[in-house]
C-alpha cells in the first residue's frame, strides 16, 4: 500500500509499507492493504510503518489525522510540535 506522511514543514515519509501501526483516541490500530476506508484523529507518541522487507520506520510525532482511501493509499497529517 502506498502511505504519505507530511507535517506542516516537510513530508515525513512516503513509499510503500505492507502495514502501519499507529494510536487513536480509542487504542491502536494497524492498518493493512486493502483496509476499510477510514478517517481517524491519531494521537502519538510515534507511527511505524513497516515496509515490504520488514524494515520498520518509526516517526515520532504529538498528533494528527489519518485518512485511508480506496486503492490501499494512505495520507496522514502529522503534527511534531
């Protein structure tokens, strides 16, 4: 699945992962291709997203939103500050 991480200064990640595991307001949830769509608030302290050979990448951030979109395309909006 395609994801994309930006902040308000710079874009954060972007390229393919096979899940991303990050925290809502309610517990953490991971996301994998194919998932429902979704619109969620994101709390931190960090997402990973794990790619397709296993390497995990780890953003640390406060809070954001998360919005998975048709065709396994994820967009999240982070803030660092």
């Amino acid at each position: 699945m395609k994801i994309a991480v930006y902040s308000i200064q710079q874009t954060l990640f972007s390229g393919e992962a096979e899940k991303l595991i990050c925290h809502t307001p309610q517990g953490q949830i991971t996301v994998l291709d194919q998932h429902i769509p979704l619109i969620s608030s994101l709390v931190g302290p960090r997402l990973e997203i794990v790619g397709r050979n296993g390497k995990i990448n780890e953003i640390p951030f406060k809070g954001g939103f998360l919005e998975v979109r048709p065709a396994s395309e994820v967009v999240i909006l982070a803030s660092d500050e």
